[in-house]
C-alpha cells in the first residue's frame, strides 16, 4: 500500500505560550492531515530537549518533554488560572521558540497546577505502570535541582555513584519534588495519549524518532554506567560522533558516550529492548536514528577537541536486529541510513527487512551515492524530499551548485510554472516508495528561515522554527490531497471549507 506523511515537530505548532504543544493546534493539524489525504505525521523525539535544546540530546530516554504539556487544557480543567498563564513572558515572536524563556518558566507554572492537583486513581495506576523509569527520573531531576542544575558526575560521591543509603536518603528529603516530576509526567503521558487516540480515529498515525545515543548527563548513564564505555572515576574513554566527510572537515563531535555493547549482549540487549519497546507503545512506527551505528560507530577519544581522530569500531549487527525482532515482532522501524554507508551497512539494513531512506536533495549532489536518484529506488524504502537535518527544498535550489540544479531540473522535468519546489514534491510523491514523507516547509515552499536544524552547529535558530497561525488552510489541504490522490497514496476525498474531511 502506497502511503505518505508530513515531517513537522509539534513544537513548531502555533500558539499562545511560546511553542507547539498537544493542545488544540495540534488536533487542527490532525484536521488538516486527514483532509489532505495523508497517512503519518513525523515528529521529533518527544523526550525534553538538552544541550543546545536538541531533542536529540535527552536527559531521558523515556520522559515527556513538559514544553509540549498544554497550558489552555490545564486552565479548562481548573488546574491553572488564565491569569497565572498570561503573568509569564512566553515569547517576543509567532515564528519562533524562545527556549531560555520556556526554561525559566515552564516548570514554575506547572507547579501551580500540582498545587492543586489532588491525586487520583489514573495518577496512582500511570505511577506503577511506568516505575521502571520514572523513579529514577524523577530522583535525577529533584536532584539537579537541589545542586542548582549540576550534572550528576559533578555530585557528592554517595549520589554520584548511587550509594543505597544516599539514594534512599534524598528520596525521603525530596519527596515532594519526586511527586510533582511524576506529576508532570502524568500530564505529558495523558495529553498525548488523547492526541494519539484523536488521530487514530482519523486514520492518522505517528512516526517518532529514537536517537541511537544518550548523553553523559542523562538518567541512563547514571543509572546504569556499566552499560556505558567509562572509567573507573565515570568519565567517558570514547564518546560518538561522525567522521570528516565533503561536507566537514572535521567531521561532527557529538560527544555522547558509547555504549558497551559487550555488557549490553551479556543481558540480552535488554537496556535497548526496554527502549525500544517504549518508543513502539508511544508511536506506530519508530525511526532509528543513525542505523549504521548497529553495524559499525566512529569512537573519538574524549578529549578530543574534534572527530578526526576517531575510528570505526565494530557494533553490534545482526545479533542485535535479530533480538529486537525475536523480542518486539509487532514494531514497525524505519532505518535513518543516510551518512557513510559500506556494504555491512546495506547487508544488515536489508537484512532486517527494514525500511531505509531516500533523500531527494542527495540524489543530485555529487559527493553522495546515486542511489538517491528514485529510478533506483526499491518499494521498500521512504522517500523524502529532506529532513530536519537538511535545508528546505526551496533554500537548497537557491544554494546548490548550478550543475546540480540544472541536473535536478532536466531530471524532474522541472518548469518555473509548476514551481520547483512542487516538481521535486511531484517526483518523491511519483516514486515507487511504498511511504513519501515532505517536510511541512517543503508544502509551504519556505525558504532558509524555517529550516529547523544545522547538524554540528549551535545556533538560537536550530529547533526553533514555528508556523505562523492561519498558513495552513483548505485550500493547501486540497492541493496536498490532489498531489497525494494522483500518485495513489491515499484515499479519494471530499474536504470541506473548513478545510476538514466530509
């Protein structure tokens, strides 16, 4: 079954209080994506943003990003005052998150509602269900608060290495912080809980992300650095990041750790089947970032003050894919295996049987593959026009090389009277992937300043990207639908104009 999606993070939703959340806006846009014709909506990790307030850098791999929690629904429940709402700065514009504003002030009015807030039985049952992870969570960020946002390798020694007796001690002195992160939790787990049954209900699914790596000062390493390449004193030997290509020098220093895949065999892959299983209950279908890291990871010395003198160090291949099937045989994955790629990458990828990615901005660039041209395309893959990660459509006409533009232009058979953006849209929608997914941007045909990410880089512009109230109406909705309806990938119907489906 041929199918497609839109790429847009709920935080570039439009709103009152400074970003995207799982309020009303985000209902719309499930409106809007039925009525377009459309199968998926793509969304980043919805874990809380880190370093550089990248959702890709988590402190927890299994938390709600309380950002996303919609204040309007807490004000119609009596959890929260209008008044309380509008006291805080929220934001100086409609098009872009502020996260240093959401920082300071997020969780201040989240506290008022746990003021309260008078439990329940749906509380009680969501605070056993998810023990596994949530008491440590909720103990790590009690405690970062205590020590005014200190990373836990920098606490006394009895926290830093989870000496029983520390550990239980700051339980009983936090007792009530611990409440109200579960408290928080329980918020972001209902509010997206609704959404997700809203969209099901109008055959709209979500594909999220799982980032192959955690950084160092997260709930996992902390709670489990056995499974972590450290020292004796907890401080990384190797850390990840991407080897010098065409496209930098020096290659891209992520610095999260790496894992021990040795120790993670050992128990069975358990930590990443724990994970992935999350991530499978929390969306229909689960992208898994950076997939050529399960066969082979470029390890950089920590330390180092870039990536060029990292190595390929061998992953866990096929015995790990081979576990999460055997383990999880009714997730659905996609494989983000884009970057260096070598036969072993290609081998374990088919041999998963898992969907790969097709990059239409790449096809045309000589320094990558011409696998990305969609005349080699198989079935079995999702095309899309670009990612979070690459320019908008638009900003890469206006950017690339002009051998590559006019290589792109004969081959899509563009015209400046369809607009080129929409021929490259026409020719990833034409292809013989079984799934299309464009990026919102892409629809819009927005230029440089709604590109949402600059991988490497640390900017105030990365991750901020929000879409103006009243851009996407009936009239775009038909048009995506028309698109998506002549290259059979969805369903023929009528939209109204309100600009939802009859």
């Amino acid at each position: 079954m041929r199918e497609s999606g839109i790429l847009m993070h709920i935080t570039s939703l439009p709103g009152k209080y400074g970003v995207g959340t799982m309020g009303k806006e985000a209902f719309s846009f499930v409106d809007f994506l039925c009525a377009a014709g459309q199968s998926y909506w793509q969304i980043l990790p919805l874990t809380p943003t880190g370093y550089g307030d990248s959702p890709y850098q988590s402190c927890s791999a299994y938390a709600g990003n309380h950002y996303l929690i919609d204040l309007e629904s807490l004000i119609e429940e009596g959890l929260l005052l209008q008044g309380e709402v509008e006291g805080f700065h929220w934001c100086d514009r409609e098009d872009k998150a502020d996260f240093g504003l959401l920082y300071n002030s997020r969780l201040k009015v989240l506290r008022l509602a746990f003021r309260r807030f008078n439990g329940s039985d749906a509380f009680d049952a969501f605070c056993c269900e998810n023990s596994g992870w949530l008491e440590d969570f909720a103990l790590f960020m009690a405690l970062k608060e205590e020590t005014g946002g200190k990373s836990w390798y920098e606490w006394e020694p009895g926290l830093k290495y989870r000496d029983p007796q520390a550990l239980e001690q700051a339980r009983q002195r936090l007792a009530s912080e611990l409440a109200f992160y579960r408290f928080v939790q329980f918020l972001f787990d209902r509010q997206w809980q609704k959404l997700r049954c809203y969209a099901r209900e109008k055959g709209i699914r979500f594909i999220g992300d799982v980032p192959i790596y955690v950084p160092l000062d997260s709930v996992e390493v902390w709670s489990e650095p056995r499974l972590f390449q450290l020292d004796e004193a907890l401080e990384p030997v190797a850390v990840a990041g991407c080897p010098p290509d065409a496209f930098s020098e020096d290659g891209q220093l992520w610095g999260n750790p790496l894992y021990r895949w040795d120790a993670m065999a050992e128990e069975g892959y358990g930590w990443w089947l724990r994970r992935l299983g999350a991530a499978g209950k929390l969306y229909d279908v689960v992208r898994l970032d950076h997939f050529r890291g399960f066969a082979a990871y470029w390890a950089v010395p920590y330390g180092d003050k870039n990536s060029r003198g990292g190595k390929w160090v061998e992953g866990p291949g096929e015995e790990f894919m081979t576990a999460v099937q055997r383990a999880l045989p009714e997730i659905s994955l996609i494989a983000e295996d884009l970057g260096f790629l070598t036969q072993e990458v290609l081998d374990l990828r088919d041999g998963s049987g898992f969907p790969g990615m097709k990059v239409l901005q790449f096809a045309f660039d000589s320094r990558e593959p011409s696998d990305y041209l969609p005349h080699n395309y198989p079935a079995n893959c999702v095309c899309y026009t670009g990612t979070h990660d690459n320019m908008t459509t638009r900003q890469w006409f206006e950017a690339a090389s002009e051998e590559a533009v006019e290589y792109a232009a004969e081959y899509m058979r563009l015209t400046e009277e369809e607009g080129y953006v929409r021929g490259m849209i026409r020719t990833a929608m034409s292809s013989v992937s079984r799934l299309c997914v464009v990026p919102l941007q892409d629809w819009l045909d927005l230029g440089g300043e709604a590109r949402m990410n600059f991988p490497g880089t640390l900017s105030d512009s990365n991750w901020t990207w929000r879409l103006k109230s009243g851009i996407i109406n009936h009239t775009l909705a038909k048009s995506i639908r028309n698109m998506t309806v002549l290259y059979g990938r969805g369903a023929k119907q009528e939209v109204n104009n309100s600009g939802e489906s009859a």
